[in-house]
C-alpha cells in the first residue's frame, strides 16, 4: 500500500478528524440517497428497481481515476502490500 495512503487511513483509527485525502482520491461522504428507479420510469429495468434509500454511516475515499493494470498487479504482490504497523 502506498506509503501516503497508509498515514491518511490511519487517521481514521484516533478520534481526531482525518488529513485531507491524497492526491488522486475524492470524498463520498457519508449519508443518505436513493438509488434505483422509480416503478414507473420508462426504459428502467428490472435490476434497477425497487428504488430504495441506501445510507453510507462513514465517509469513504475512492480514487478518482481508474485503476492502471500495473496498479492491480502491483495490488495483488504480497511484497507490495507492507504489514500494517498499528500506533
């Protein structure tokens, strides 16, 4: 795991507010929205319904561009993942 991204999580482990996300990550904060479509929404289809509220309990921070293929490699070497070390 990257170095930087490693520090911003662990501030998620203390009761101060976490760091500003690492560049290339973009804030989903936590709440409530419908997802779905309505029963009634033409050209919806049946995977999409019913609508429901879905409610995120915590913020979350995905990167904002897609994953590279080298990316996904390097994140499935063990020897690119260090042992998280806990404070």
């Amino acid at each position: 795991m990257d170095a930087e991204l490693w520090v911003y999580l662990e501030g998620f482990l203390s009761a101060e507010p976490p760091p500003p996300p690492p560049a290339g990550f973009v804030q989903i904060p936590a709440g409530s929205f419908l997802m779905g479509a309505p029963a009634d929404e033409l050209g919806s289809r049946i995977d999409e319904r019913p609508q429901h509220t879905v409610t995120l309990t915590r913020s979350f921070y995905p990167q904002s561009t897609k994953v590279t293929n080298q990316q996904h490699l390097e994140g499935h070497r063990p020897e690119s993942c260090g042992k998280p070390q806990m404070a």
